[in-house]
C-alpha cells in the first residue's frame, strides 16, 4: 500500500459501500447554506490539550499555502465559518473513527486504481504519527494536529472533487447534454465528520454503474499482472470434439475475463468452451455463434491497457449522470449498444433493440420526459432531407412523391415543405413518442424490420427506431384504462393521426457508454461508434 493504516485494516467492500452511503446522505439531506454550528464549550473542558478550535487566520494561511488548495479557498473556509472553527477529525481523544475511516477509503481508491495522484506525503507522515502517540498530553500534540487537521480537510476536497467532480472535460463538446449534477464538497464534508447522521442505503453519492465500473477496472488492473496478454491463435477449423493446441490459451483468456468457470488445459473444443464463448461475444456485441472467428478472436486479442482505459473513460461519463432514480418509471438508450431498456418503478421490465444515427448524424445525448404519443403520424420531412434527398428524387421521377404518399403543404423560399402521410410505408412506422426538445430527436416505430437484424444499426438521421412500439406504448399508457392491447392496435392502424398526452410525463435518457455493468454483474464492451471515446482518451490522459 502506498498509505500505511496500521492499526486501522483496509475497508473491505462493504465497508466502502457504507461511507458511499454516508457521502450521499449529505446530498439528499446536506445542511443549508445559513446553517451555524455552536460551540461545544465542554469540549475544552474534557480535552487534554489546549484548544480544539482553529485560529482563523491558520487556516487562511494554510490554505494560500497550498497551490493545489487555492481553487477551494471559499468552500474551505465556509467550512469552517459554519462550524465555528471547531475541529473536524479531532476530539478530545484524538482522532475521531471517522478520520480513520476517510483515510482508509482513499487509501483503497489509491490501491484499487493504481491512481498515486491523491496521494499526500505529509498526510500519511501526520497520520503514523498520530497513531503512534495517542498520549494528547504529550510535547507538541497541539501544533501536530492543528496541521493535521487542515492538511485532512484539503485532502478530503481533493478526494471528492476527484471522484464526485471528475475532470474538468466541457461534456458539450463531446455531444453530451444530459446536465452534470451539482455537488457541493462543503456540505459532503459536513455530513461525513457529523456523527449524529445516519447513512440512508437508497441513495448514492454517484450513479450506480459508477461504483460497479470502479469495481471492475480495479479487477482488470490485477488481470494485467496474472497474465502477458501476448496475442493468441484460433483454429482454422472450428468443431466440437476436435482438438488444437492453441485451445488452453483461449481457454485460459476466456478464464481470466471471467467467461470460463475454470482453469482449463485440455487442447479439446467442447461445450463449456462454446458456451463461454457466447457469453463473451455477447458482452462484445458479437455474433453470438460460439466460435471464434475473426471478429471474436480480434475482440479477444484487445490488450488489456485498452480495456482498462475504456473503462476509466466510462467512469468518467457515469460520474456526469444523475444520482440513480431507482424508484421512478424511466425509460433510457444507449447508443453504442443499439438499446433501449424500459425501467417499471426502477425495476427493468424489457428491452428492445433500436437504431440510432450515422456517424455523420450522431443521435444527441441528452435526457427530458415523454410527453406525447402520436399514433398513426405523419412525417414532417426534415428541410435538410428535402433539399438534399428528396428534391433531386423529384426531378428524377415526377410520381415520386404520390409513390412516397408524400404531400407538399406549401413552399418557403423556394424549398418545399414535404411530409408523409399516415400509412404503412410511413418512415416514422405506426407510432412516434415525442419528448419535446431542442434537438428534434424523438423514438418511433419504422416499417424496415429488417434492420434490427444487423448487430451494428447505425443508419437513421438521428432519430431513433425501436424495435417494439407497440409494447412500449402499452407500458406508457398502462395507467389510463381508456386504452387495450386491441384499441392501440386499431390507433395504430387507422390512416388519421392521433395524439395522446402521457399521464405522468415519463423521464427518458439517451446515453453514450461503451463500457458498462449490466444488472447480472456482467461488464460489457462496445465500439465508439461516434468517436466520443477518442476525444475523451486526448482530454483524460494526454492534456
């Protein structure tokens, strides 16, 4: 360990996932902004040294002191204005439980992610001291936790505005705008060093699959010391019962990844071995054949350092996500996994397969609600398809808009206003859900059923095809009882479209993950199919 905690062991899981549960109670319950701590004056009366409140100017000084500290001048010092300048991780024995406790959790952060970044020197020579004189009576103890005491509240905002805040990356200019939830460190604080409050186990500091990915990566770094990760072999002729001496080595990758349940030498194709393989093609997005083919042996020759990075990228995105809203229906996309998965009281109901935009017409990332199903609708043919798709189609076949059962509305600057009747070759398909935005993005049925046959489905404009409106209009409307499985079969039928408002709105999220934990525990992969990766990798690790 790059800490020592000596008489204080390493958190283990649990543990960990408490204080998480400690730091996010103070977001759903943080004190308020007027709030001002009276001084315990018994405090000084029990205490075995002189003063247990920090003299004003120390802490102005300590905090000009410190370059990397400068930038929270404020919050530090409304720290400890509201708390009178009392101190936070010492009482009259010394230091409190949750001192230790704080300094245990980024020790783990520092070992768990071989991240040496957190680390503080100074800190670490405090603590032992600390731990090896526990007489408060003894030379010099008042000046040693004065220091200590400022030095752990600097660390702690340098520890939360790493894992709460992330980077400094503007996630606009990566296409991404789903609003970064506001943490103030102040309070986070203030609700860690209180001992009177309790930990509340529904709520999280992060979004859920920030803490999973951070269990996973912490996993992958080991991997990346038990094996050489060399490239391996496949057989060109793949067949169960046949034998090949570069099957252990696949054996064995399959093995640390976690697909095959055990270590495994025999040179022989049989059907653990084809079951593993389908198991690691689906968490790949690959053709779930059990063989490994060129794609699948590919995918299994990724250096490890590459996954590892992919992963620390989707941490990232998922420290920009809401706090989970476990409890709420919601619907969410991922785009790079051509997903959408449907959330019934937080529950995962069912998913259904879509098609997002082209990489030259990304689909917007972003969240707002569902307000409105349109049954039966037209297509209001965007200007850009108009100018660019459909006018050179006119001018090539005068029927084209009759053999489209396109109509023109009426003409604005010279440039049609095209749409396309309801029907069953309607592009938009029998029904579109519309979550009113600035990006003209919304989900919708379409008659090509074809296309979510493709295990890659980038082709729309930007807007997003699912493969089950219907059931997705059923969960929608589930609620109001004027609508059967047989009356939104007819609404979608009918040639005149129909509007219904949603009763509650519902909340929707599209999102961009390529390394995600699925709700089995299972750590997936998927290809940047829009770049975002690439440009977070120059921003992460090489700015």
């Amino acid at each position: 360990m790059i800490f020592s905690s000596k008489r204080h062991k390493p958190f283990t899981n649990y543990q960990i996932i408490f204080f998480c549960f400690l730091f996010s109670f103070s977001i759903y319950c943080s004190p308020k902004k007027n709030k001002t701590f009276k001084r315990d004056t018994s405090i000084n009366a029990q205490s075995s040294y002189n003063n247990v409140f920090l003299d004003s100017q120390h802490v102005e000084n300590f905090i000009l002191g410190e370059d990397s500290l400068v930038k929270y001048h404020d919050e530090l010092v409304d720290f400890y204005t509201q708390r009178n300048f009392e101190y936070a991780w010492f009482d009259a024995n010394g230091l409190t439980e949750q001192a230790h406790n704080f300094y245990n959790l980024q020790d783990n952060l520092i070992n768990s992610l071989e991240d040496s970044t957190l680390y503080n020197p100074e800190l670490q020579k405090k603590y032992e001291w600390l731990l090896d004189n526990t007489d408060t009576k003894s030379k010099g103890y008042d000046s040693i936790i004065s220091r200590a005491e400022m030095i752990m509240t600097g660390q702690f905002f340098k520890y939360a505005a790493k894992v709460y805040h992330g980077s400094n990356i503007n996630t606009k200019d990566l296409g991404w705008f789903i609003p970064r939830k506001k943490i103030n460190i102040g309070e986070l604080l203030d609700s860690l060093v209180d001992g009177k409050k309790k930990p509340q186990n529904e709520y999280e500091p992060l979004n859920k699959q920030y803490r999973l990915l951070e269990k996973s990566v912490a996993k992958y770094y080991l991997l990346k010391k038990k094996d050489t990760w060399l490239p391996i072999t496949a057989p060109l002729v793949w067949k169960i019962g046949e034998n090949n001496a570069t099957i252990p080595a696949i054996k064995n990758r399959l093995y640390l990844l976690g697909d095959y349940p055990k270590l495994d030498t025999i040179s022989t194709i049989d059907n653990t071995l084809e079951v593993a393989i389908k198991q690691f093609q689906r968490r790949f997005g690959l053709n779930e054949n059990g063989k490994i083919d060129a794609k699948t042996l590919q995918a299994l020759n990724i250096p490890i350092d590459v996954l590892i990075q992919k992963i620390l990228v989707n941490m990232e995105r998922a420290r920009w996500m809401p706090t989970d809203t476990s409890h709420i229906d919601r619907v969410i996309v991922n785009i790079p996994e051509y997903k959408l998965r449907v959330f019934d009281k937080g529950k995962l109901s069912f998913t259904m397969p879509v098609v997002v935009g082209t990489a030259a017409h990304n689909t917007v990332i972003f969240n707002g609600k569902i307000q409105y199903i349109v049954f039966s609708p037209y297509w209001n043919v965007p200007t850009s398809i108009t100018k660019n798709e459909v006018m050179p189609a006119m001018e090539r076949n005068h029927n084209y808009l009759r053999n489209n059962n396109m109509e023109i509305v009426q003409t604005n600057g010279g440039i049609p206003e095209v749409r396309q009747k309801p029907g069953p070759n309607n592009s938009l398909g029998k029904v579109k859900f519309l979550f009113p935005n600035k990006y003209n993005i919304y989900l919708h049925d379409t008659p090509n059923k074809d296309a979510f046959l493709d295990a890659k489905r980038g082709f729309s404009h930007g807007c997003i095809r699912i493969g089950n409106p219907k059931g997705l209009a059923m969960f929608l409307l589930r609620n109001q009882q004027n609508y059967t499985t047989d009356s939104v079969q007819r609404l979608m039928d009918k040639a005149q479209e129909k509007w219904v408002t949603i009763k509650p709105l519902v909340p929707v999220t599209i999102k961009y993950f390529t390394a995600w934990v699925d709700e089995d525990g299972l750590l997936y992969f998927r290809e940047d199919i829009y770049g975002h990766d690439k440009k977070m990798v120059q921003k992460l690790f090489y700015e």
